[in-house]
C-alpha cells in the first residue's frame, strides 16, 4: 500500500507518517522544502499549488490523506489560498490520477464558519471534498496537542511563569492527542460501510470536553506548578491578539480571527459524530499525554 500525504512536514503529518512507518505502509509525501532520507517515505517537492507535482504526489497511491492547511494568515486570502483553492488542487490531482480515496483533515471550527475566517475556509474546503465524487471521508479534529506542536506551547509556558489567560468561564472544549488522531486517519483508510462520506468528530473520550479552567489546571500539572486562571472576555482577548501582533508580527499565535472561535463557548465534538468504538478509541489518556508532551517540549528546547 501507498499513501499521498500533504502536510507530511507538519505536526500532524509528521506524527502520520512516524505512524504510517511503524505499520510497514510506505508514504509519498509533498514538501516544500528538501527532507531527509527516510526508509519508507518518498518525498515530493511542491506545494498546493503545483498541479503537476500534486498529479506525482498521488499516482498510483491507494488513498490520499489531505493534512496541509493553514491555520494562521495575516488576510482571507492567505486562509483562501491554503485551505479552499490548495484542498480543490488536491482533489483534481487525485481525479486525474484515478485515485478514489480521499481523506481530508478539517476542523472543528467548520461546525462555526460564521466565527472566523479560519473556520468558513475550512467549511468551504468541506464542500469541496464532498462534491468531488471521490470516496471520501473528513475528520474534524478539535484542539490537537503533542509533541513538536506549536499552537499550545504558549499555554505551557505561560503555566510555568504562575498565570495563565484563557477565553470566557463559559466555554469548554474538546481535546486529542496527535497520535490517536494519526491512529484514526490510518484507520480509516480502507473506507466502507460506516466510513465512507462520514464526517467524524474525535476526541479524548473526556466527557462533556474540558472547560478552560480544567485544561489550564492540567497543563499546569504537567510542568509542575499550579497557575492563577485568568479568564478574559473577549475584549480583553482583542485587546491581547492586537498587542500580540504588535510584538510578534507574522508570528503571533493569538490573532484577532481566532478570537471569533475562542470566545465562542461550545467546542466539544459531537456525540453523533464521534467514530464507532469498534472503529476507533483513544488511547492516550489527556493528562498523561499533557505531561509528556511538557517533557518533550523540555528535553527539546522549546519549554
């Protein structure tokens, strides 16, 4: 078996292939920049935007995994680039090749695309995947954590200084850990009955999700210390993303985009949409994984 994989170089895609590896299934993946040699994996240069290296990328593959997505972008356009015209780019490859099964990372803000920019490009890229005629399946993962992410390395640093800001008391979330979401896209790579043209919801299997104050406890515990939660409202959260991007530029991770679904008080995946427990569960347990990804950020550098 051969899988196409985009985003393979990201935090998701790269704990997909490290899983793809394991199981003895060789990947073709796209990168944008030179990779090194890997047993297992063959790597394509390109980007969404080459027609002819995606039309490389998927030949002769058994399925096609879609990871690549943007998730930060200074404008809609840059949302619009990544995650609507790079996802239709994808879909025409595996058309053109002959490759029938598609399955395509999306979010849990595509439930609200009416709270952000990021979340209405990724509905959009949904329809997409669902009109292309392809044996599709999406999963729409809510906040994804584990080592060499990025997204909530701020939270476990903020909890390490004593104080920890999170949105509004009111709102809870869903979280997963990035190898049982790698575990669920290899899962569902055969597709059929009960797979196919599904949208699933995974999570950690904590009931009713977890609210800020919870998670910011837990990753306090997982460095060791017991922060102060701050809860702010979402002009505070404005306030911040402006002096965030004041500070860091391109590289602020609180924008005033993520600030629509931040505030927005329900996060937690759907009961109807969570995978079959004959299909799939989770395996990490939150806290565990909360703690072991503080020790790999440590032992890396980044904490």
């Amino acid at each position: 078996m051969t899988l196409a994989v985009t985003g393979a170089t990201g935090f998701v895609g790269q704990a997909l292939v490290d899983r793809a590896v394991q199981a003895k299934v060789d990947v073709r993946a796209l990168a944008r920049q030179p990779q090194p040699v890997r047993t297992g994996v063959e790597w394509i240069g390109g980007s969404l935007a080459d027609s002819g290296q995606l039309r490389e990328l998927v030949r002769g593959a058994e399925a096609v995994i879609h990871v690549a997505g943007v998730v930060n972008a200074p404008d809609p356009a840059g949302f619009e680039s990544g995650n609507v015209a790079g996802t239709l780019n994808v879909i025409e490859a595996a058309l053109a090749e002959g490759v029938q099964r598609f399955i395509h990372v999306s979010s849990l803000s595509a439930r609200e695309p009416e709270l952000s920019v990021y979340g209405a490009s990724k509905a959009r890229g949904e329809k997409l995947v669902m009109a292309s005629g392809l044996d599709w399946t999406i999963v729409r993962p809510p906040g994804i954590y584990g080592p060499r992410d990025t997204e909530y390395l701020d939270m476990f640093k903020l909890a390490r200084w004593g104080v920890l800001p999170v949105p509004p008391q009111n709102g809870r979330s869903s979280l997963l850990h990035v190898d049982d979401l790698a575990r669920l896209l290899l899962v569902l790579v055969p597709g059929g009955e009960g797979v196919s043209h599904q949208v699933f919801e995974p999570d950690d299997g904590h009931k009713g999700g977890w609210s800020h104050y919870e998670l910011a406890r837990a990753i306090g515990w997982a460095v060791g210390r017991r922060p102060k939660v701050l809860h702010l409202s979402r002009g505070a959260l404005e306030r911040v993303a402006r002096a965030d991007r004041f500070l860091r530029r391109e590289k602020a991770k609180l924008t005033l985009d993520r600030v629509g679904y931040m505030a927005h008080p329900d996060w937690v995946v759907s009961n109807m949409a969570r995978p079959a427990p004959e299909l799939w569960k989770p395996q990490v347990p939150t806290r565990d994984g909360l703690k072991a990804t503080a020790k790999w950020y440590r032992d890396n550098g980044w904490l």
